[in-house]
C-alpha cells in the first residue's frame, strides 16, 4: 500500500507547520498549499487522499474550493476536512452544503486531529 497524501492548506504557515507537527508519526505524507488557487493546482497534479482545509484565505474561501473538488466528478470522492477558526453553526452548515466531509474548529486539537485523519483514511489511529 502506498504512503496517502494529505494536503494541507492553509494561509498561515505557522498554521501548516503545526498540523503537520500534529501529523508527525503517522504513515502520512504532508504536502501543503497556502492558497484556494494552489490547492487546486496541487489536487490536480498530486491527487492526494485526503484535504485539510482552511475556510478564510485571501483570493479564494476554503468553501470556494471545496465547491470545486466537489463539482469535478474525476476528484469528488477526496474527503474535504475543513479547519477554521469559523465555529458558528452557519459556517458549518455552509461546509457541508458545499461537501465537505468534516468541520474541525481552530484550535486544532492534536489527538483530535490525529483520529479524524486516521478515520479518514482508514488507518490505525
């Protein structure tokens, strides 16, 4: 079985850095994006199996993006995990109407983090 891909996409640096932290030690490989436009570019080219998503970035929302993984029959079944700091009952319902698969609310919890992820991509957490 091959190493799954996660896409990490966040406009923070010090955000992807922590969640990869996070990620450490699981059998994973973390790429990142820290846009809407070069996650699309990086799904495109690397297909990943699994999406950590931020929702507030500059030129295109997380929602944007998830609208567009979802509407591409070719890459609808990538599991889209949106991590915000956006924690209002309408945010999260707007995640899921655009298809995204979990909603996770900043600060990330790490062991939190940990079992969504493993859960995601059938893994032993």
């Amino acid at each position: 079985m091959t190493t799954p891909l996660v896409l990490l996409v966040d406009d923070n640096e010090g955000n992807r850095d922590l969640i990869a932290l996070y990620l450490e030690g699981l059998p994973v490989h973390c790429v990142v994006a820290s846009d809407g436009q070069g996650a699309l570019e990086s799904i495109a080219q690397s297909r990943p199996d699994l999406v950590l998503l931020d929702v507030m970035m500059p030129r295109m929302s997380g929602f944007e993006v998830c609208r567009a993984i979802k509407s591409d029959e070719a890459l609808r079944d990538i599991p889209v995990v949106m991590v915000t700091a956006l924690d209002s009952v309408v945010d999260q319902d707007r995640a899921k109407s655009e298809g995204a698969d979990g909603y996770m609310v900043k600060p990330i919890d790490r062991d939190e983090l940990r079992t969504e992820v493993c859960s995601r991509l059938g893994l032993e957490a």
